[in-house]
C-alpha cells in the first residue's frame, strides 16, 4: 500500500494525520490543511484551498514567500 492510499484511508475513518514534507505537489493531493512553519515558528496555518485564494497563488509560492526565499542571482 502507498502512503498516499493509508493517509487518504485514515482521512475517510476521521483521523487526524501529520504530513510534514517539502514535497508541497504531494502535500496538495493529500491534506486539507498545513502549517507553515520557519525556524521554529509556526507563520501560517488554514485549509489550503482558503490560502491559495488568500495569496492568489499556489502552495510552493506561498511557502517561499512565507519563509522570505530570495534566489541568489546567476553569474
């Protein structure tokens, strides 16, 4: 069985499941809320789909934005 399959299992009987992954494709198929947390501090948290209207944008946007990810310039 796949993760996947055993989280969405657990889901549909009403558990509750803590996901923590950087892989935010998989984190969008499988939760219906996060929890962005940097350096400790929890900076966001919601249903994703009421964060991605909040934000207009998607979920590794949003994480990148959050945490302050500035991409070094190219030589």
């Amino acid at each position: 069985m796949k993760v996947r399959e055993i989280i969405q299992r657990l889901r549909s009987e009403g558990k509750t499941v803590f996901f923590s992954s950087h892989e935010l494709g998989e984190v969008e198929t499988v939760c219906d809320r996060v929890g962005i947390i940097d350096r400790g501090e929890l900076k966001v948290e919601g249903r994703i789909d009421d964060l991605i209207q909040k934000y207009r944008s998607n979920l590794e946007k949003i994480f990148l934005d959050i945490v302050g990810y500035q991409p070094q310039p190219q030589p």
